[in-house]
C-alpha cells in the first residue's frame, strides 16, 4: 500500500510508452537460451552468453551510423541479421541460412520478465500503454503475441524511419496519440533515456533491472538522473500509480 | 460447422486488415445515440439521424481535397471538426466549443456490432489483427479502450499523412508488418475496398453490414466484386477460417 499523494504532480499522464528490451523482455537470457538450443541441435561449442554480449555490442554502433547519416535508415531487423553476419565472419563460425534467420527472429520472440504481463494488464485499465521501442513493428507484434503484451499500440521510431536518440521520434509518437509531452510517462530501465525525454517534457518512470546484463561484467548502472518515479517492477509500478 | 477445404489458399494469410467505421463499429447508431443525448440535455430538437447522415456525407469530399492535394493533410478529427462547423454554420445551429469537442470526440467512443469483440478475441488466437482505418491513431486507440477492440497493432495511413484511396498506404503497412500483400486479408463492408486492395495482392473478406446506413435511405451496396470469403459477420469469419 503506497500514499498516494506524492504521485499528485502525475495527475495528467494518459499515457506510459515502454522501453522495451531490458525494461519489459529479458533479451540477454532469451537469446542465451536459443543460442544454446541451436548449438546443442548442432552439436557444436559455442559460448552462447559472449555471443549474445558480442551481438547485441554492435547494436548501438550500428544505430549511430544511421543517426549520423553515414548508413542509410533499415529497420532493427536489418541491423541485428547484418552484425550478426559480421560477428560470425569475426570469430570464423559458419552457420547456414536458415540458422541465421532462426537467430534474427529470436528478437522476435524475446520472453518478458516475470512481473511484466501482469503489470502492464493492470496498468493497462487506467494509461493507453505503447511501446517506445527501436524494435520495428514486425518484431514488436511477434513480440507482443509471443509474450502476451498487452500494448494499446504499438510504437516506434521505424514510423519515421530513425531511432530513439533522434527525440523527434518521441515528439512524433506523442503527437500520434494526440497528447503533449507532459500527459505521457516514459517507463525505462535506463537513465539516460529517462534524462533525454525528460528534457523534451515527458515524466519518467525508472524501473532497475538489475538483470539486464546479468554476468557479463557490465556495471550496474546509476540512477545519475532525476525521475518521476522509481519502481522495482512493473506490479510495483502499477502500485504507485494506482492501477 | 463449415467445410475449410475451399479455404487452402488462404493458408499463407498472417495478418487481417480491417476497414473500421462500419464494419466493425456502428458509426451511425452511435453518433445518432451521442447528438440525441446532447440535444436533449440542451432541451433543444435537431433531427440526429439526419445530422449524423449529412456529417458523415462530408467526410469523402474533405478526403478527396487531401488526396487531390487542393487541401493539406490533417488527420480525421481535424476533418471531423472542420465538416462540423461547416454544416452546423450551414444550418444555422450554434453549439458551444465545449459541445462541439464533445462530437467530435464521439468519433473516438464509437460502439461495436454485437458480433465484433467475440469474432476478434477468437481471429486473434491465429492472425495478427490491425487495424487499417482512415481513423487517426489516437481515435483508433481511444476506440479500441472504449469499445474492448483487441488489436495487435493499431495502423492507419495517417502513418504516411494520407487517406485509403491511396494504396501505397496499404502497401506501407503491409511492409510494417514484414510481410507481402498475399499474406494480409482485408476484411470489410465496402465492395469498393475490397476491389481496389484485390489488385495490390491483399486477400479479400467481405462482411456485408446491412445496418450501416440504417433508415438513411442510402442503397444496399451490392457485392459487385470477387472477394475471397464472403461472411454475415466477425464470429462467422472466425468460423470459417477456422480460428
């Protein structure tokens, strides 16, 4: 039970956009697991953490190409097949086609922590709730279906061909949902997101997932940022806000 | 109980697209209900079925000026707004602003046919559900709250600022979805929509909804057009693809 009465100054929110990856689905351990299902059905040895480490590595750097223009727009789908190509290239592993494709779309079928369903529904009965995701609308359905997300829309910045860091995209999905900054909340496990949108306007909701990045010797990072609300998980988020 | 073996080519079908206004809300019933409510509230006496007949007689003409490029996109509550003042100016009729947003909003708070939330709880369970509705996304959204809607994504050529006739707004969602057009099925009331996405690839689905222009006087359209499956509503289109 929570008093209320702090949360007063969040009275307008009508919407809560949702990081995705690391904040509502476990990327690392769901990539893990079907990287070790394929190299068991394959009977070879690969380090399946270091990969997924490796792999989802290049993601930032790829997204900044674009971001600065040196590479054209292609959704996350194209990024993700294109350095994982270059990651098996790099450690001389030759997997064929279909393989490939397998690990793609297991982007697409990423499992969500255990308090995300059930606090997403309740919250869900008071916010329209959207993704805010890089995540492209294809893998953010798939996603949604596979892991029983119960999204209001699905949002991103792939609507207008850029991604997160480019906060056009979140001025654009606020716009679509016919809101001002100020009426939707921000739900990430990330501080410098929460500091970005936060500067456009939007309240912020910070939820530590502490197992993100589980034993890969990344630092748990610090909340460096002010925020609206700290929240340990979803249900606890739905708490706070009454839902 | 029905026979799906004449149902085999449509095995490749993912995802089902649905025209909206009409086929799965009762647009007109519901707004005649919302200008009664106001009309008596205010004690004054508009003739509501013919008021919402004429407003919505506006709203292909305010399209067509987009589309032609005489007029400059804006979404379909800024028509809605526009064509309202338009014909309340022209017959004479003053309403508060408060009054008219409260119409205009009874757009985002249209009621479902009885059959609607049943047939796209069961076609959910087997196919991505979308949306493709000249509706804005945050009318489809609010719709979708209101009316227990559940889409799988909420899609609208609002996406590319621009209205249905133009098919590279299916065609643009359609690539959303990851998928090509053989694999979509657009399902609604309108024979005329189904013929112009029947020649991009979509599959077809047309769900006659004789209730639609109600005692407006407006022709039953007959289906003048081949279509893939012809259903008498949503939970028998659930029934004969088998979902």
């Amino acid at each position: 039970m929570s008093d209320h009465g702090d949360m007063e100054h969040l009275g307008g929110v009508r919407a809560l956009l949702f990081d995705v990856f690391g904040t509502v689905v476990d990327w690392r351990g769901s990539l893990i697991t079907e990287i070790t299902q394929i190299t068991d059905e394959m009977g070879i040895d690969l380090p399946a953490a270091e990969l997924a480490d490796d792999w989802r590595g290049r993601y930032g750097p790829s997204m900044e190409r674009v971001l600065a223009g040196s590479d054209p727009y292609v959704n996350l789908d194209t990024l993700h097949r294109a350095s994982l190509l270059q990651l098996l290239d790099e450690r001389g592993v030759r997997l064929s086609g279909e393989t490939i494709e397998r690990l793609v779309f297991a982007w697409h079928r990423l499992e969500p922590w255990p308090d995300s369903v059930r606090g997403l529904t309740r919250l869900k009965s008071r916010y329209v709730l959207a993704t805010m995701s890089n995540g492209n609308v294809a893998l953010l359905v798939d996603m949604a279906k596979h892991a029983g997300l119960p999204w209001d829309a699905i949002l991103t910045p792939e609507l207008m061909q850029t991604y997160k860091k480019n906060l056009d995209s979140y001025r654009y999905v606020i716009s679509l949902l016919g809101l001002r900054p100020e009426q939707t909340m921000m739900v990430a496990a990330h501080p410098g997101e929460l500091r970005m949108v936060g500067g456009i306007g939007m309240r912020t909701a910070y939820v530590p997932r502490l197992a993100e990045f589980g034993d890969s010797g990344q630092p748990v990072v610090e909340l460096d940022t002010p925020v609206d609300v700290v929240c340990t998980d979803l249900e606890n988020l739905a708490d706070l806000l009454g839902a």
